[in-house]
C-alpha cells in the first residue's frame, strides 16, 4: 500500500472513505507486476494498474504519486477521470468483490437504482454466452459485456466470488469468475470489440463515431458520436418486420444513443426522434420505420442525473424529480400498413422469421 500524503488524500476523495490509509497495490503477477502497479480490483481501467483492459486514464491518485517522489509537480487539470469506484466507500475500497455483492444483493429491491440487476455494479453477474445480452459500462461510455467467464478448473478458494449464479448449476459457483486474474477474479463490465473472421469490424465505445454500426446491421437504431451514451434495452429482443419478414437478433441487451439535457429532464434521440425521460426505470418503446422496415424495441431510462447532474449545475438548473408520468401518446410511433401492401401484391404472403446469428466477438 502507498501511504505518501497526497495519495492517501486524493484515494480518500475518491472512494469517499476517510478509513483508508493509503493506495492498495497489486498482489497478484510477476515481479514486474506485483507491488509495482495499482491493485486491478480496486482502480480496474487507471493506467497504472498491472494490465489494460479498455480505456485507460492517468488519474490525480497517479499524479500524486509523481508529486509525492519529489520528482515532480504535477499539474493536476491534466489528470483523466476515475469513474471506477467514485463515491462507492469503504466497502468498496476495502473489503472483496464477494462481500461487496452479497451485501449489495441483500439491499437490492423493486427500485430501479437499486434493483438486482444494478445494485452490484460496477460488478456483474451475467454469464458470457450466446445470445449475447450486453449492458453498458458504469459510465455509460460504451456498450459492454460481463466478463464473467467459466474457467476449466476451480478458482482458488479466495477468488471464488459467488454462491450463487443466475443460470449455473449450484456446485458450478467454483469454476465461474472474471476473465481478468488481477482483478481478484471478480467479474465487471467490459469494452470490447466486434468481430468477424479473426478481423475488427469496430468498437463498443460510444463516443467514436467509427464504431457505428453498418446501416443493414443497424437493427436497433444506434448512433455512436461524441454525444451518445450507452443505454439498457428491455429483455426482449429487437425486431425489424416487414408485410413479408420478421428478422430477431440474438444479441441486445444495450446500445448507443444521442442524448441532451433539456428544461430538467434527460432526452434520448433515435433518429430524427425525440424521447422525454420522465422517471428513472421508464419504458420508452420504439416503433420506427426505416428503409421499409419497422423497427421494434424499447430503452430503459436511467436516473437523469446519471447524466445530466453536471451539465444543469454549470447552467444553474436541476434535474426535475422523478414522480412524473408521460402524457397518453406523447412519443412517436410507426406502423406497418400490411392491408394496403397486400391489396397490390400477391393475395399469399409467406411470413418468414430469419433469427440472425451474432457476429463473433472477442473481449480485448
């Protein structure tokens, strides 16, 4: 553990956790690991850490390593933020991943900012496997997948952070746990890349318009770009239908969205479309016709502070409380006119269901 002034003053800040002495170290790796990076559970995505995993930031708590050699001054604008276990406490900072999701599973309740589901984040619990169900990372940068993984023999008995997992047989809890040992085995969202025959076809991370999907492959209508954010689905798949075709992907559970914060309320935008947030857990479907296809789904909407705390404290606004309904048909909705599509083509329509097959990924 690193105990110099400044370290101890900007870990405690962090964490929001006056109890903490210091910095934990890595106690994991080889020489060149263990005891000379930060420790991969406690800091996961700062740069210092033993191994990368998705978009690394040098935080204050490195910058004050630096100044506390006396070897540097450090300027502290220039630092990149945490979001990794920001304001999460002492728990968070000090006790396992296993304690902490016990303990956050036995708070969890109908609440939306706290439901099962969420309230053991930044850790996760979701097998990766097919159909993929992907979430979004804590800060909603980028879509994600849990790296929870099955690994051929039982994890020593320290890092065996379950007793139960949704969908694994009791007795298996043992052979379940992150992909990524430095981290303690403890299982968390992660950046990855799409894939196709060994090749990149792009990224998850939201901000990069790059990774916008392929327009034939947009099936749920994302637009990645500076001003996007990662958003939950719904648990049902997305469909696209025509008067002959349904097409269900396989793989959804979250995608990238633009957004902005208006009049104290968060905005998701889908298309040309403007979608109101009026509570945090709310249900927005989505009913768009493009390129003759009608797309079907539906977004969760976070708490609005999630995203818009920051920008309405610089212009002096909040965000308005989260009791409120939205108004009887307030949001736009296509449908599909099959009636006077048949009347001009064959009188026998043949209804095809095509299930698409996700495109093979690899975390980093």
């Amino acid at each position: 553990m690193v105990v110099t002034p400044r370290v101890t003053a900007e870990v405690r800040a962090h964490f929001g956790c006056q109890d903490l002495e210091g910095a934990e170290l890595e106690d994991q790796g080889e020489d060149g690991t263990a005891l000379t990076h930060w420790e991969k559970r406690v800091f996961e995505n700062e740069a210092m850490t033993g191994t990368h995993t998705q978009n690394p930031v040098y935080s204050r708590i490195t910058l004050a390593l630096m100044e506390d050699t006396g070897w540097y001054s450090a300027n502290y604008s220039m630092a990149q933020e945490l979001g990794w276990g920001r304001g999460l406490g002492c728990d968070f900072a000090m006790k396992s991943c296993k304690e902490w999701i016990v303990t956050k599973t036995a708070k969890s309740s109908k609440d939306y900012d706290n439901d099962p589901r969420k309230s053991i984040h930044p850790f996760c619990n979701k097998v990766k496997r097919d159909p993929l169900q992907t979430e979004c990372t804590d800060d909603r940068s980028s879509v994600a997948l849990c790296n929870l993984v099955e690994h051929p023999t039982p994890l020593p008995k320290q890092y065996q952070n379950f007793d139960r997992i949704p969908n694994v047989p009791r007795g298996k809890e043992e052979y379940y746990g992150g992909s990524v040992s430095l981290a303690d085995y403890c299982p968390y969202n992660q950046e990855f890349t799409w894939r196709a025959n060994n090749t990149i076809v792009r990224g998850s991370h939201c901000l990069y318009e790059d990774n916008n999907p392929h327009s034939k492959k947009n099936f749920a209508l994302e637009k990645y770009g500076s001003n996007s954010r990662c958003f939950d689905h719904t648990n049902q798949m997305w469909e696209e239908r025509t008067c002959k075709q349904v097409r269900q992907w396989q793989h959804w559970g979250s995608g990238c969205y633009r957004y902005k914060c208006e009049a104290g309320r968060l905005h998701i935008m889908v298309t040309n479309y403007t979608y109101t947030c009026y509570h945090a857990g709310q249900e927005i479907a989505i009913r768009i016709m493009q390129n003759e296809w009608l797309h079907k789904g539906a977004l969760i909407c976070p708490p609005c502070r999630d995203l818009c705390q920051e920008e309405f404290a610089l212009r002096g606004e909040h965000c308005k409380p989260g009791d409120e309904h939205p108004p009887a048909t307030f949001y736009h909705r296509d449908k599909l006119d099959c009636n006077n599509a048949a009347r001009s083509k064959a009188p026998s329509l043949a209804f095809l269901l095509t299930v698409l097959l996700p495109v093979l990924l690899r975390l980093r």
